[in-house]
C-alpha cells in the first residue's frame, strides 16, 4: 500500500475500510496507524516515501485524468491485494483539501478491464433498484486511460463497526434483483452458460471439469430448482454491518442466471474451501453450515420454503461448478497461475461432493 502524503485525512482514510471480516488482530494495526497520520505523526512514524515528478513531455498520469473528470487536483493512495487472475490497483481519491472523493479501479489486460466494465455496468443497473436490504457504491465516472477500463465510485464508509451474522435478507434481495425462474437444471441457461464457458476446455488435455459436469447433469439434470442472481464474491470482506442495512462493495462478479442460493454458500464455505487438499473441512462447512444457510436462504426469499435434500445438494455442488469454473477459466489467462492449482482443487470437491452424494443415496435405499 501507499498513501498519500498530500494531507492527513487523505492517508488516514486510505488505511480504514471496516468490513465484516476484520478481526482485531487484522483491524487493529491499520486503525492505529491512520490514527497516528491523522493526528500528522505521519512524517516522524513513515519518514521514507516517494516523491514522483512528471516531465513535461510525458503521457497524462492517472491522477491527470482523474483531475480532469473531477475538475479539480486529487490525492491518490494505491492498494494492490494478493496475486490473482482479476488483481488490479485500486485507488483511494480524495481532493486537495482531503475530503475524500471514492475509489477508482484501474483495469490493466483483457480479463481486469472486462471486470472493470462489468461492475460498471452492475452498479448503473441496480442503482434503481430498492435499497431496502443493502446499499452498494454510486458510478462517479466510468471511461477509459491509456486503453484501460477506469471506474470510480462512492466510498462506503460505516459510521460504526457491527458485528453481524449471514446478512440474509440482503443474499435474498440480491437473488430476486433479476428475474427468477423456478426450472430442471438440464435445459437450464445456467447450465448452458457453464457449457459455453468450458467449451474450450474440452481440447486442454487432463482438464476434468467438463465430464464433471456430465456427471452432475446425469444425477442431478431432473432436479428442479430456483434460478437468479447472486453477488458474486458475497463474503464478510466484501460488505460492512451497519446500524440499517449491510454495505456492499466488489460488485465485479455479479451475474445471473446461477442456482439460488450460492451467494450464501460463498458466504460461509469460500475461506475454507481455500485450504487445498483439507477434505474434512470441506465436507464438514458444506455439509453443515452451508447446507442450514441455504435452506435458511430459500426460506427467506419464500423460493424454497421446504427444499428436499437433493435440491440443497444440487445448488451446493452447482456453487461448486460455478466457482471453478470461474478459476478454470481465469486460470487460461496469461496472469492465471496464482488460480490454477485452487481450480484443480474445486475439481477435486466436486468429485468427492457427487461421489458422497450417490453413497447417500445409496443409504437410504
């Protein structure tokens, strides 16, 4: 990370971005380092920093083309997470005089600018929609720099950190902010979009998803089930508890038509599922947290107020499908290496899931 040395609110704000995740081994230093920059300590605590300096012939910089949407200077404070397929620098934007302004994603190749479009596109889309159950950022601009994808948006600022539970009324909202279709999974377009997506596959030797998903289809094609949208990446990192309704920002991934319910498995089991090679954790949260939560979801939407086991265990190993085929594909990407071995992974769930599916048919017979 780095923040701006502009003016002290602008460094201490870039620091603070409460979310339901947050613990207070992971909150507690980032809170008391933008207290210490906002009381001006910046310079006695950081004193190395960089000092850029443009040339008079050189391409506009970013901050020259968001001073130019904005109409006036900005401060810029640059994050960069983890090694991903989608990782790309988003940028905290305050003015001169530190108010801060919101957050700009830069795209940066095919598959970032892409995402970059999408959650543009998303957050016009359901900006008319009602904000009953969860409020998400306003599209401050949206437009192109040097060739890439730039969005900026509205900060979502909490005025007090919350702890809360599965904020299900919001996955529920969220389910139903596209048209939903109660219908069997073969013939479905969730099916067909997932047949499209992997289509390539079929010719990338040792690849296992299509048959997977064969597989799936021969035992689960008759099952009918709800259809619609979900989030995307739903999880306590992406949203904030508040006094009223959740706050909820990455809309990137958001998509529909998919198996009810996902959002809410994504919700409690993707943290675990990211512990390669634990097959009892994986069975454990699946089988346990994220089967009760998408019943409770169902529930709530009044979509499935009493789903039969095998639809439960349709949508969790159709969140299975979806999700790796997700990493699958962003994993073909030239910046795919750091998802390829967490898509084998998700090969690997889906195989144990439908494999325990039929001995649990086979008990009860």
């Amino acid at each position: 990370m780095l923040v701006s040395a502009g003016h002290r609110s602008a460094a201490a704000d870039a620091l603070v971005r409460p979310s339901a995740g947050d613990t207070f081994r992971t909150a507690a230093p980032r809170q008391l380092l933008s207290a210490i920059l906002a009381a001006g300590l910046g310079p006695f605590t950081m004193p190395y920093g960089l000092t850029l300096h443009k040339s008079a012939d050189a391409p506009d910089s970013i901050a020259d083309y968001l001073a130019g949407v904005l109409g006036h200077p900005v401060l810029l404070s640059l994050t960069v997470g983890s090694a991903r397929a989608n990782r790309k620098p988003i940028l905290n934007v305050h003015s001169p005089s530190g108010a801060e302004v919101g957050f700009a994603k830069i795209g940066l190749n095919a598959l970032t600018n892409q995402l970059v479009n999408r959650e543009s596109v998303v957050l016009d889309q359901l900006a008319g929609a009602t904000r009953e159950a969860f409020t998400l950022p306003r599209t401050l601009h949206a437009g192109s720099w040097r060739g890439n994808s730039v969005l900026l948006m509205s900060a979502l600022r909490p005025d007090k950190r919350r702890q809360g539970s599965i904020p299900h009324e919001a996955a529920a909202a969220i389910m139903q902010s596209a048209p939903v279709d109660h219908s069997p999974i073969a013939g479905s377009p969730w099916l067909a979009m997932l047949e499209q997506q992997l289509a390539p596959l079929h010719t990338v030797p040792g690849n296992r998803l299509p048959a997977l998903l064969d597989h799936y289809l021969q035992v689960f094609g008759d099952v009918e089930i709800p259809f619609g949208a979900w989030h995307g990446d739903f999880g306590p990192w992406n949203l904030a508890h508040t006094a009223s309704v959740p706050m909820i920002w990455d809309w990137e991934r958001y998509s529909d038509p998919v198996p009810a319910g996902i959002d809410v498995v994504h919700y409690t089991a993707h943290q675990k599922l990211r512990l390669r090679g634990d097959h009892t954790a994986a069975r454990s949260t699946l089988e346990g947290v994220s089967t009760d939560a998408v019943a409770k979801n169902l529930a709530k939407s009044a979509l499935l107020v009493h789903p039969h086991p095998q639809q439960i265990r349709a949508i969790l190993i159709g969140y299975l499908l979806t999700i790796a085929t997700r990493f699958t594909v962003d994993g073909l990407s030239p910046e795919g290496a750091p998802v390829r071995a967490l898509a084998d992974w998700h090969h690997d769930l889906i195989e144990d899931q439908l494999q325990r599916n039929s001995l649990l048919g086979r008990q009860k017979k």
